[in-house]
C-alpha cells in the first residue's frame, strides 16, 4: 500500500498559529531600497519602482522577507494604492497606475516588509510623490504663480566614471533605435530611459546613499516583537472561539485560494483556538475560502486577524505646490501623450511573466477523468456510477456520503477521503451533487490513504470545473470569502518595434521609452536597445543598483530626440 505523505514546516510558528510578543533572540534588521522612474507624475501616468531588500547583519541583499508591501499615501495620511510584491532573488517590482480619482498634491510611497514593522516608522523606505490632476480645474488652478518653481529639484550625483554605459550616438530622429552598450558588472540592476523634467520632481535617495546611512541603523533587536517575519509567505491568521463552552485545541482550519490555479492548505489549532496558514504560492487570484472542517463546527466560528499596518502619524509632507506659470504647457503636453497612450492601451499592453503553474498540494493524481472523453451524464451521481470506478456513493437522510471503493472497509482507520471542487474542501456533499455535471471538466483521485498537514483521508477526490465557477452556499460562523491582496505578477513591459513598419500606423507619444526592473548583467558584453517615441526632447537615461558583492551603482546619461 501506498502513502502520499505532505508535512507542512511552519518557519517560526510550528503548525498551529502564534502567539504575540514573542522574544526570540538577536535578529537582524531589514531595509529596503526602492527605485522609482520619477518623482512627478501627471494623472494616467504609471509610477514603476524596483525594491532591493537588504539584511542589516550581513550588509548585503535579504532573504528575511518573502513579501514588500507598497503604499502610496496621501497628505491626509490616507493610502489610495497598496500592493503586494513578492521577492525574488532578494529583489522585487511592480508598477502603480495614477489613475484621475486622484487630487493635484504632494504624496509619499512608502516600503516595509512585515519584519520591518517592529522597528521604528524612520526605518521604512519613502520618498515623496507630487501628483498634477489637469482635469481637476480647481486643483490646478489654486497652485500656478507667477513666479519661478519653488518645489525643489532632483539632484542626482554624479556618474560613476568606470563602466559607464554607451549608446550609439547622442541624438535621435523620432521612433529611431537606440543601442545601449551595458558595463562589464555582474548584478542585478534597474534601467531607466524617461523624457527629463524639471518640472517638481524631488530629492531621492541613491544606492550609494543608502548605503552610507544603512551602518547608521541599529543592526539587530532582541526586544519582543509583534510581527514576524514572512519568510516563506503572506500569513494569513485568525482565530476560533466556540459559541458555547467547548475545547477549541486541535480543530482543523482549511484555506483555499481560488481560480484556475488554486491553492489548498490545511492548519491545526493551537489551545487558544489560534491558527496561521502560510501562503507559499502566488495563483494570481485574490479569491480566498476560510472555513473550519469539523463535525461539530456548527457550534463554532472563527475572526480573521486585520493585517498589520504602518504607523503614518509621523510622515511629513511638503506643506505646499507652488508651479510656475510656464509649466503650464509642459503639463498640458504631458497630460495629452498619457490620454493618448492610454486610448491605445489595448494595443500597447504590458504582458504577464509566464511561470509555470504550481502543481496541486498532493502533486500528481493517481488518475485523472476528462469528462468530455467519455458520454456526458446530467448529474454527479450518474457521473460517479457510469465514469469514475474508483468512487462510489451513498445516500442517507442526512444527505450524500462519497467514498473510494477500495477502502470503504477501512474509512474508520484512514477517514473519508479528501472532496474538493476547485481547491475547495465540500463538508456537505449536497451542494456538489446538485452541480450540474455539465459544468465538470475533469476529475483527479488519488486513491491511496494520504496525509496531509494534520489531517489523514483514504484519499482525494478533486472535481475541477470548466469555469471556476463552484461556490460554497453555505452562509455561517465557520466559513468566509475574503479578497485577500497577493502580489503582483511580473510584467513584460511593452516596447514599440519598428523594423520593417511594425507599429507604424499606431501614435506613439511614450514620455518612458525603457523600463527593465529586473537587468541581469553577468560581467560579459551586453547590449539593450529600443526606439525612441513620437515625442521629442531630452532623455535622460538611469541604471542603477547592485553588483553581485553588494556593492552600489548609480550612472546616468543623457540622449535627445529631435
């Protein structure tokens, strides 16, 4: 006889859950750099920005964290954008689209990790934001002078003068190719080509700089602390309290997260009826199902922990934007080539990363049924009767039992085998059998006693719809739907080729002609190029980060496009 065996290792926290205020020793600290392509942002615009996590014991890159989270925050203190981003060799990005909900203002984005959330706010990496909104007249008007800008200027250090990048010449004509020649450095870095403006963009922190004052931060803690660190993933924690007096230890929780990639897990409770779940994989969907899988969980219901935020009380935001009269046109201009750009999104889209999909937590099925191989039936009974040998079924007056028919003899020893639809656990089987089966695209079973987590079943019986559209109607205590935020995925991002008249007939008003986040240089000669847009002026180009020892690099150059 088979075993399928799973052990789920909770990092720090065992099986069951956590408790607050934990003691545990010298810790190091963690930090995080982030590098944006600009400071100043007209509305329709996208902020992208590349985080470097950073362990302040080894004053090299972090592996601490497993997740960033990203805020943008209003002068009110309000966040009006907060994503995810999950880490990858020690590095991490995405993108915030500006959208017109926003008012004309000063904002700050700020950076921490879960980990980081036990120390002090001056230890979060911000930097600060302005936002024009032109169709907000009110907006706009209120802050033209007649007088000079009086916000202050970005002031980059000079380049470093060693390896500096070269590009094939200095100025372009409109939607020509550019050839950048890359240093000869082994690393992870960021590169940046955007039209210059002078018009409020800000002071920011360079990798060089960071640096300098990263010795400046404590370098461990051994205090209590609050949060712990998501090593392996975001946690996801709550609670169980009975609705009358009964024993809450050792009660099974189950989490699924939904869609066509869905994940499964399975957590124990602690004596204080406290459970955590570690989310270890990124499906995409934001769809996720808590519920408690008990016989007697009628009786019980369960309160999800609120995700631990940052303390903004101590934020300080420039009082005031003060624009010049003559960069009135220079907004406008901007203003125009994002609406522009944005009518021809459909055409210009960023692509997703593709990965390969995360296989199911009891890895491969031990036999799988395309139902439409076979003669389709109307209901699940039928199906189970005609199509699946390995399963039977009963029913009661209590409603439908499934099992699998070699260890129907032996359920008391090994339990009922595991049902799910779509990633989701089914405690009553009535709400499967009045699924049209129609709607089934395929059935997985692994017909070996398995264990899972805490829990052992004869086996598993996966039901995998053509839509992902199962939903539980049961409405209790003892199961919740959240929209849980996970991380973005990674975007390929789009660029115009214009070889042999491709895109030509499309405008093409780009102010960021080139953004890769994640440039990987090996020390060997390298070579990035992309054509410049309809709109013309100075660019000015930015690569900087780190080189595989960890140390800083920053340089910029400058092409014009006539």
């Amino acid at each position: 006889m088979r075993k399928y065996t799973l052990i789920i290792v909770f990092i720090l926290l065992g099986n069951c859950g956590f408790s607050q205020n934990l003691t545990m020793g010298s810790l190091p600290s963690e930090r995080l750099f982030v590098s944006t392509n600009a400071t100043s942002f007209i509305t329709g615009e996208t902020l992208h920005y590349k985080l470097y996590f950073w362990n302040s014991e080894t004053g090299n890159k972090s592996a601490i964290s497993a997740v960033a989270y990203i805020e943008l925050v209003d002068s009110n203190k309000k966040i009006v954008s907060r994503q995810k981003a999950s880490q990858t060799n020690q590095t991490a990005a995405g993108d915030i689209f500006i959208p017109s909900t926003l008012t004309t203002g000063n904002y700050k984005l700020i950076a921490y990790t879960n980990w980081m959330l036990n120390e002090s706010r001056q230890n979060f990496s911000e930097c600060d934001v302005t936002i024009i909104n032109p169709f907000t007249r009110t907006d706009v008007s209120k802050n033209f002078i007649n007088d000079t800008l009086k916000t202050k200027i970005r002031q980059y250090p000079p380049a470093q003068e060693a390896n500096v990048f070269k590009t094939n010449k200095k100025a372009y004509s409109t939607r020509d190719k550019v050839e950048l020649e890359l240093p000869l450095l082994s690393g992870n870095f960021v590169l940046s080509v955007r039209k210059k403006s002078s018009v409020f963009e800000t002071i920011t922190k360079n990798p060089k700089q960071f640096l300098e004052e990263f010795p400046k931060n404590p370098i461990a803690f051994q205090h209590a602390f609050s949060t712990i660190p998501e090593i392996r993933g975001e946690l996801i924690s709550g609670k169980i309290t009975p609705k009358s007096p009964e024993n809450v230890n050792n009660r099974i929780v189950a989490l699924s997260v939904l869609g066509k990639n869905p994940a499964f897990k399975l957590v124990e409770t602690n004596a204080e009826g406290k459970f955590t779940f570690i989310l270890d994989q990124n499906p995409g969907s934001q769809d996720v199902v808590v519920q408690i899988l008990d016989d007697n969980r009628n009786n019980l219901e369960f309160t999800l922990d609120k995700p631990v935020e940052a303390n903004l009380s101590a934020l300080v935001f420039p009082t005031e934007i003060k624009i010049g009269i003559q960069d009135k046109e220079s907004i406008e201009q901007r203003s125009i080539a994002s609406q522009i750009e944005n009518a021809y999104y459909n055409l210009k889209k960023d692509s997703i990363q593709q990965t390969a999909p995360a296989l199911p937590f009891y890895n491969v099925a031990e036999k799988v049924y395309v139902l439409d191989d076979f003669t389709r039936f109307l209901t699940i009974r039928e199906t189970i009767t005609e199509i699946l040998k390995e399963v039977d079924y009963k029913k009661t007056r209590k409603g439908y039992t499934v099992f699998l028919r070699k260890y129907m003899a032996t359920s008391a020893v090994y339990g009922p085998p595991l049902v799910l639809v779509d990633g989701l656990p089914i405690f009553d089987l009535n709400e499967l059998f009045d699924f049209p089966a129609a709607g089934i695209y395929k059935v997985e079973i692994v017909n070996d006693p398995y264990i899972y987590g805490p829990k052992t079943f004869s086996g598993i019986i996966h039901f995998i719809t053509k839509n992902n559209d199962f939903e539980l109607k049961t409405n209790a205590g003892y199961i919740k739907k959240i929209n849980f935020t996970r991380p973005s995925s990674q975007k390929i991002h789009w660029s115009p080729d214009y070889a042999a008249n491709k895109n030509s007939r499309i405008p093409d008003y780009r102010q960021q002609l080139l953004w890769i986040p994640e440039l990987q240089l090996s020390g060997k000669p390298q070579t990035v190029s992309f054509y410049t847009s309809d709109t013309a002026g100075e660019y000015e180009i930015i690569l900087e980060g780190f080189d595989s020892d960890g140390k800083p690099l920053y340089q910029k150059d400058y092409i014009s496009v006539n």
